[in-house]
C-alpha cells in the first residue's frame, strides 16, 4: 500500500511509526514532514495547508489511503477533495471538522445538545465585549473562535488583562481573522484530561486518557505552549469518570454532528475538566492532539492502519482497539524562548539508542545533519509498567539528547504522581 500522512510534526512521527507496524504500509510518504520523519517516510515538499498540491501529488503517486493530521488541512476540507477523487481518508470532512475550526460552533452544539461545558457569551463587537467583562466573574477565559495554533485561549486574572486579551485578538488581529469573533467563558478548575477517540460516525471508541502540560516552565508556569509533555495514563481519569462522559460527552457529540448532518469520522479529541459537579468540555479538536499521540500511540496494541480503515469504512464496531496496561511518558525539548522568540539552526545530538524513542517535531536536515527548525523540537518518550518508571526512563533518555539552547520542563507527570501516592 501506498500511504501518505499530511502533516510535519511530532504527530505526524508518532503516527507514521506506528503505521510502519503493519506489513502492508509499504510506502509511506508525508507531505511535508521533516527531518526526522525523514528516517520512517519519503517526506515531499508540499505544505500541509496546500490543499491543490496534495490533492494532485495523491492522484500522481497512486495514494491508497491518506491520513490528514493536521487541523488546518481538515477544515479547508483535504478529506472532501481526496475523497472527490476516490482516495479513501483517515479524518473528517470540513462540515466536521468545523467542532475544532470553531469555537461558537462547537459551543452553540453543546449548549443545544446538553452537553456539560462551561457557560459562555458570544461576541463579534469589541466595545461590547469589553463591557461585558467590566463586570464578568474572574478570572474568565477569552477564546478566539478559530484555529489559533493552540495559543488563542487566554486566562484574564484582572479586567485590565481581559480588555488587553480582547483588544489583541479584535482590534490588533494577533490571530488574523480567528480573533475577529470571540467567546467569554465561565473559569472551569479540577483536573484536565485529555481524551483521544475513534470514530466512524456512530460507534465511538475512547483511547486511553492523557494529561498535558501547557505551560511553558515547570510548576505550570509562564506562557501556554502548544504542550511541553504529556503523560499517559490521566490518574484523574477514573472508571467513574469515564463512566460519565461517555454517557454525557462522548455518545451525545457523536449524535450530536451526525443529527446536524455532520457525520464525524476520524479522531475526535476531548479536552475535558473534571470538575466538582462532572465532567465538562473545555474543548473539542478534529484530530489526533499533539503531544498526547506521543503518549497515546505507543501504548496502542492494535494495527493502527487496520483501525483507521475500519473507521474510513464505517466498520469500527468489528475491530478490536486495545491498549496496554503500562504508562507512557512524553517530554518536549524545546528552544529557549519558546513560544515566542528562539533561534535555529543547531545541530542535534542524540545516542543512537534512544532515536527509536525520539518524535521529532521542528527538526531539519542540514549537510546531512539534524539541526532544529522549531520552537517544539523533540519528544522524547518512554514506556514503563506504571507511570514512575515511564517518568524516570524518559528523563534519563533525554539526557541522551542535546542542541544548544534546549528548553524543557523537569516536571513532567509529577502531579500526577502526587495523586497516585
């Protein structure tokens, strides 16, 4: 078979890798992947977002199967076009994919479906916005309602951050047109988790839970980042819990989208808080996150490429979906000064022995040599029969691991250490 996966970062490695399990994926190729991919795929030079250009490299190369990672290719509707020249897909159609591309959609479908999310107002009006949070409770969170690069949600503390938030992303377009329509939401606290599924559109299967760490320094300090580790499973994530949502979360966003003629078919991603009344959605995205792949896909016992194409077909409901009973751990070596200003272009250095556990997410080949190309450079991962081992093996692999100027956190899973004691 040959396979071409969309998409040029950590996710993108994590998925090819797994791809690369089963025996038919012959041909892998990834547009435009990246340095590191390099070693797993044929990377090709055509952007994610260059929709005609994968189109007609698909058609060209005989493509049996595509896999769209990425966000922004689902929603200007890669899957759609692919799918208009019979190129089965792993992903949903752009109608789908709007539950991640936009944030009111996505807010309007859980408040008519009773979905449990935080409460919430709308606004496409600066002055009114900034009215509304004169007197909103604090903190409240401010969302730019499209795509952002993960980075368009912000945490007001004072009403002077809230008007300042508003102002960025409505007057001085910080985020382009994502920021021209906002959401002023209700603070939600409890736990995070993260929750990755299948879905064909009717059966829904949960992966097993994970927990991100967004801001950029340890003890969940600094700037939100796009996630700077990630550990699996979410020790907050209990039976109950997950009991719960997929009575209240799960099933209804499936029927949900399908009731709105929307079917959803790919990977649905649910950003969950549990909070002292239940679980609640603080969001949904279209795809695979990242870097909870990284933590997710290693502990995947099943093909991968089988499962996708269960879902593709409508058959998810034949194909077993299990995954081990270990912990896996992810840590994000970064460049200083990530998530706004870093420099590039230095080379990296890692032991051969630990490449087979290395995503590489912002890396480039230069003379023949990997120097990064990104603010997220590296995950670095590690199995382990519970979480401690997994923390401590992936640390010690990235020791194994350097370039100048890396950044990463010290931190990653020990919160959810402490809930396990």
């Amino acid at each position: 078979m040959k396979i071409m996966v969309v998409g040029g970062g950590g996710r993108e490695h994590a998925i090819i890798r797994k791809l690369k399990e089963n025996p038919k994926a012959e041909e892998i190729y990834a547009l435009p992947g990246n340095g590191g991919i390099a070693e797993d795929a044929q990377c090709v030079p055509i952007a994610a977002t260059d929709i005609d250009g994968i189109v007609r490299f698909a058609v060209d190369t005989g493509i049996d199967y595509a896999v769209v990672a990425p966000d922004d290719p689902l929603v200007l509707g890669a899957v759609d076009r692919l799918e208009e020249q019979g190129i089965p897909c792993f992903g949903p159609r752009s109608n789908a994919a709007v539950i991640e591309g936009s944030k009111i959609f996505a807010k309007n479908l859980m408040k008519k479906y009773g979905i449990p999310t935080a409460a919430y107002e709308v606004f496409d009006d600066l002055d009114a916005a900034l009215d509304y949070v004169k007197t909103a409770p604090l903190p409240t969170v401010i969302k730019a309602d499209g795509l952002a690069l993960g980075k368009g949600v912000i945490i007001a503390e004072t009403r002077e951050q809230a008007a300042s938030a508003l102002q960025e992303m409505m007057r001085d377009h910080r985020f382009g047109k994502s920021g021209e329509r906002v959401v002023i939401e209700e603070y939600l606290t409890g736990p995070e988790v993260s929750v990755l599924s299948f879905t064909d559109g009717e059966t829904i299967v949960p992966m097993v839970s994970s927990m991100d760490h967004k801001r950029a320094l340890d003890g969940d300090k600094g700037p939100n980042t796009g996630g700077m580790g990630t550990i699996a499973p979410n020790p907050f994530y209990t039976e109950a819990v997950a009991n719960r949502c997929m009575e209240e979360i799960f099933l209804p966003t499936v029927r949900a989208m399908k009731a709105e003629g929307r079917p959803f078919k790919g990977c649905l991603y649910f950003g969950l808080m549990v909070t002292q009344q239940g679980p609640k959605v603080i969001e949904y995205n279209c795809r695979f996150g990242d870097p909870e792949t990284q933590v997710v896909l290693p502990l995947l016992e099943s093909d991968l490429l089988g499962v996708m194409q269960a879902v593709t077909r409508g058959e998810l409901a034949s194909v077993p979906v299990r995954f081990g009973n270990g912990a896996c751990c992810c840590v994000v070596m970064a460049s200083r000064g990530y998530p706004t200003a870093y420099e590039k272009g230095y080379p990296i250095t890692m032991a051969q022995e630990v490449r087979p556990y290395v995503y590489v997410a912002g890396a480039a080949l230069k003379d023949g040599r990997l120097v990064t190309s990104g603010g997220r450079v590296l995950g670095v991962t590690a199995l382990g029969d519970d979480l401690a081992q997994a923390v401590k093996t992936a640390y010690g692999r990235v020791g194994q691991v350097s370039f100048e100027n890396a950044q990463y956190r010290l931190d990653i899973g020990q919160r959810a250490l402490r809930m396990e004691e």
